[in-house]
C-alpha cells in the first residue's frame, strides 16, 4: 500500500520556488541582526541575500517534518512557528513557539542527522531559509566568508547548548555530575 504523495514530501524543500512580493526591509537588514550573520560587510551581506531561500508558509503548513535529514535552518521573518514532539502515547504537542528574529535548526549546517522535531507555521509566517549546499557554494567561492559564518555558527550554537543546559538544570536535571559527585570537567 503506497501512502499519500504528502507524506513523501519534504516540506523544506516543497515551496521552494513559491514567490511573492516582499513589503518588507530589505534581506541584508534582516541579515545583519542575526548572530550568525552580524559580523559581514554589506558587500558579505548583499552576497548572502542573493543565496539565501525566502519562503512563505500558511498557518498549519509543516515547514520541518520530524526524521527527515536536516538541510539547513531557517530564521524567523514574520509570523510564529511551533514546534511540535510526540509524547508517550506517540501525539504531537507543543514543545515550543519561536517568532520573528529567532532561528531554528542552526545546527543543520554541520550536522546532517534527522530533524527531531516537526515544525508547523503557527500562522502566516516567512521565513529565510539557509541550506547546506549554499554554505558549500560560498566556501568555495569565497572561503573567508564562509569561514566567518562557521566561526559564528559555532558561536550561536555554543549558546543555544548552554541555554538548553540552563533549562534542563532548572528542571532538575544534573547529568554533569560524575559518581563520586564531583562536577565533571
């Protein structure tokens, strides 16, 4: 028995080509103010707004399904996303709602393991889209480019792992502690 054409889709990649006007501030704006991106010249930035993927999506629309290898992260333009993980009993809840300015999946760049979340368009939402292959590209063409995005990436990913930590202390979790009870280095 084969399984509808939609389960067979990746939603990163579906819309891909689905284009409309853009009232909004110009992509090297946007740009700069992620951490990712904050360090480029405006040359570096208008090279970068050329490569990366705008991409709309309509509320309830996935945008990242759970399984599927990781290609990339997308930063928040407008609009807000959930993120979606399935409980004991296999159904999908909320786990988390991220909004404009805010990136998801950064760490597909460097990693190409399965996506462990599904993401849905909470509502009318666009987001940018950055992939792996671009990445490739630029570290060809111009490698101190890409070098600065890698360090920067680094960085924002190094963030991303404290701040998860932080939270999974607060929740009571103290996996940095060895048998004897000291702090593990």
């Amino acid at each position: 028995m084969q399984a509808p054409a939609e389960e067979w889709e990746d939603p990163e990649w579906a819309n891909l080509f689905r284009q409309e006007a853009q009232a909004h501030l110009p992509l090297e704006e946007i740009l700069v103010r992620v951490p990712v991106f904050s360090t480029l010249s405006p040359r570096e930035l208008w090279i970068l707004a050329r490569i990366v993927h705008p991409r709309r999506f309509v509320a309830g629309e996935t945008i990242i399904r759970r399984g599927v290898e990781q290609s990339g992260f997308y930063l928040i333009r407008s609009g807000s996303v959930r993120i979606l993980r399935p409980d004991a009993e296999g159904e999908e809840q909320v786990v988390g709602t991220l909004g404009p300015g805010e990136l998801l999946g950064e760490f597909a760049l460097m990693d190409g393991s399965p996506r462990t979340s599904t993401v849905v368009a909470a509502e009318r939402s666009e987001l940018i889209g950055f992939f792996k292959p671009d990445l490739m590209d630029i570290m060809v063409t111009d490698p101190g480019l890409g070098c600065r995005i890698l360090l920067n990436l680094a960085g924002q990913m190094g963030q991303t792992l404290n701040r998860d930590y932080q939270t999974l202390k607060e929740l009571g979790y103290d996996f940095l502690q060895d048998e004897e009870g000291l702090a593990a280095r």
